[in-house]
C-alpha cells in the first residue's frame, strides 16, 4: 500500500506549467480564484483539445446509456465531427496533483478547486486520444451538430437517472 496521497488531474495541451496559480474563470465570473482538478471517475470528460465543444453523458451504476440511440457503453461522448482532426492531432498533457490540496466543488460532480497556488507532482502525455477511449469502453460519437443532443441529453437525464456534461458549447456550430 501506497503511503502517497490520491491524485487528481488537470488536462492542458501546455506541457511546461510548473504552478498553477488560482483565476477566476472567465465562464462563471462570480466564482472566487481557484486552481481546478478532476477526480479520476470524470476525467475522461477532459479527453479533449480544450476548446473542443462536447456532450458527454453516462450511467452512474454501468448499465447501457442507451435512452439516446443503441449502445452497450455505459458513457458516451459526443463532439462535432469537425473536430475529428484537431482531437486526432491534440497532444494532451496530464498533470497529477495531490488531492489533499483540493476540496469538492460542490456544483459539479468530480470536479475539485484549491484556493492556493499548487504545484504539480507529475505532468504526462495523455497518449492518442481516440485510443484512450476506446481503451476505457466510452463510445465516441461524431455528429454533425450537438445541438440536437442538447436537450435530449438533459431530457434523458431527469427520466432516467443519467449524470452528463456540457463543455464548451459556445465554440459548437451554429443551430440550424
């Protein structure tokens, strides 16, 4: 047994950050200055180029997340097919941090904040990014358009207990 502290993770295509220091992000204003972390269940919501606009959704106890379309995955991710290259070309970085120095953000499930400037313990390449879903069983769905999920995905969650995430929608196409 490990006598280390648990790590948490923060995703950055910027290999060379040696501190993070706390901002206010530019999305939630009110938000006092924070670092940011993700547990390692949610993680693989940041499998992504940072600016990559996508609608992820899951079941929390494993079963299919079937309500929007056939699958036997229990997570499926969606982005616009016009981010395929930029995600095949994306070299993710990830950087652990000792999960002592982070509390729950209790507005979003997984994700930590640490109101103090914090320094990495390791950063790593993440590896090909379609590759490492397809090694952790999520289904990777390209669409045209995420807008149609959109709804469909807070729908699905209220009537059947699935726990989602919408990041970066402001850089999806536009509605048609």
């Amino acid at each position: 047994m490990s006598d280390r502290p648990p790590l948490v993770w923060h995703f950055s295509e910027d290999p060379s950050i040696t501190e993070f220091v706390p901002h206010v992000p530019a999305t939630n204003p009110t938000m006092p200055p924070a670092v940011w972390a993700i547990d390692d269940a949610h993680a693989p919501l940041y499998w992504f180029p940072r600016d990559c606009p996508r609608i992820t959704w899951w079941t929390p106890d494993g079963r299919p997340a079937d309500r929007l379309g056939p699958t036997t995955a229990a997570r499926v991710h969606a982005v616009e097919a016009a981010w395929l290259d930029r995600i095949r070309r994306c070299t993710l970085y990830r950087y652990g941090f000792d999960a002592a120095d982070f509390a729950p953000w209790a507005e979003a499930e997984g994700q930590l904040v640490s109101p103090t400037t914090v320094r990495p313990r390791s950063v790593e390449p993440v590896g090909d990014l379609l590759d490492r879903h397809v090694a952790a069983g999520i289904e990777l769905r390209l669409v045209p358009s995420l807008w149609p999920l959109h709804e469909a995905v807070v729908e699905a969650a209220a009537a059947h207990g699935y726990r989602f995430s919408m990041v970066r929608l402001r850089n999806a196409a536009a509605r048609l």
